[in-house]
C-alpha cells in the first residue's frame, strides 16, 4: 500500500493503521517524511518503501476550502497573504531596479535576511536586504524555502553590481531562510552568492524543478501544511 501516490486531501488521517510489504505496522504519521518541491516522500521506517503525496495546488486548496476542508482554509488564507504581500512589495525582477553604487562604495556587499522581530512596527517582513556597509541597497520580501527567488535574486544582485564588487557575502541568516529545510539546496544558493564565476554545483534533487513565482511556500508558521501550489 505504500506504493501508490496519493494527492494532499486524499491521503489518509495521521492515525490510520498502515502496513509495509516487510511487515512493518504503524501509523500514517510514523512515516518518516521527506518533503520535496512537489511533493511529501513518506519512507516506511524499516524498510524504506515509499510513497509519495502531491503538496495541493492553488486551485485544489480553493476546492477543499470551498468544500469546508480546515487545512485548506487556513491554506487559503496564507495563500492570499502571500499573493498580497507580492503585490505590495514587488521583487526586483531586473537588475536596473536596484540603485547605483557610489564609485568609492564598498567591494563587498552583504546580502541579509532582516527578521520582522527585530521592528515590530514592520509587518510586512521579513525581509531580504543588500547592504553597502551600513547603507541599506535594496530590500524585498523574503519567502520561506523559495530557493528560486533566493537564487534569482542573487543573480541580479550579481548582474548589478558585478563590475564593482569582489564578493557578495550572504548571511547565515539568509542563506537558512531561503533553503528552510531544503538543505540539498544550500550549494546552489552558496554558488548563487559566490556569482558567476562559481562552479556550477551538481544538481543534488533531481525531482525539482522550477516553481513559478508567486506562490511556492507558505510562511514557518505553516510549516506543517504544504507548500501551497507547487505543481506547476
Ligand atoms: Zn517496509
């Protein structure tokens, strides 16, 4: 039974008994979970057999919200929070929306990740900031595991300021949120940092493919639903 793929609203309740094909026996949620881009990998614990459950996409979580599924409501809501915050605070899609740098600005620039904490007054964090000492570039949402825009927006950082700049050093702070728990990430947004010239990394998930922009994590606070709309 763990081989047959299941879609997020069809699986079955945390509690229901499942048995394995090398006699193991638990529960749905003994499973050990391996979330990807598109999907949550549920690995039976002794023997490794899994199955595969579709994170939702955008119209699935609007028919089992309709249909009065809680997940999905509270899936939804997040869903339209993020689609408003993309709204009100586009991300730089080209290198000529970030400002200049002075002639004698810095040879390093820091790329950030600014908690909302930090500003209470700020309730649209957090956020992602390019930094010329103490001189705040640029700023723009930051998206919980949205490995692609953190990737793309280290290109146009890159694509920007190359010319004037040795490095772009990326903090630990940044480089977590962007690969969230998506840790066979982190060399593709380290090689994003380290800008053109880096070797390219060897694709580590093969099963990934790019998500489009706009609606491809739901924030920590969400963390134990899906990612909402990642079937592109
Ligand atoms: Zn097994």
């Amino acid at each position: 039974m763990l081989r047959v793929h299941y879609s997020w609203y069809q699986q079955p309740a945390p509690t229901s008994p499942v048995t394995c094909d090398c006699g193991w026996a638990g529960t749905w949620e003994d499973l050990d979970q391996e979330p990807f881009e598109q999907l949550l990998q549920l690995s039976c614990p002794e023997c490794d057999t899994h199955t595969n459950v579709l994170f939702p996409t955008t119209a699935e979580i609007r028919d089992a919200a309709a249909a009065g599924n809680p997940d999905a409501l509270k899936q939804l809501q997040s869903v339209d929070q993020q689609r408003e915050r993309r709204t009100k605070h586009p991300e730089a899609s080209s290198p000529t929306q970030l400002p200049g740098l002075p002639a004698d600005g810095p040879r390093i620039l820091r790329v950030d990740h600014e908690y909302p904490e930090r500003d209470p007054r700020d309730p649209d964090g957090p956020w992602l900031v390019v930094m010329a000492g103490s001189q705040i570039l640029w700023r723009q949402p930051a998206y919980w595991e949205d490995v692609d825009g953190g990737e793309r927006f280290l290109r146009i950082v890159w694509e920007r300021y190359g010319d004037q700049i040795d490095e772009v050093d990326l903090s630990r702070a940044a480089l977590c949120y962007i690969c969230g728990d998506r840790w066979n990430q982190l060399g593709r947004i380290e090689a994003a940092a380290l800008g053109p010239n880096a070797p390219r990394p060897e694709p580590t998930d093969t099963r990934s493919t790019s998500v489009e922009q706009g609606e491809s994590a739901l924030p920590p606070s969400d963390r134990d639903g899906p990612p909402a709309d990642s079937t592109k």
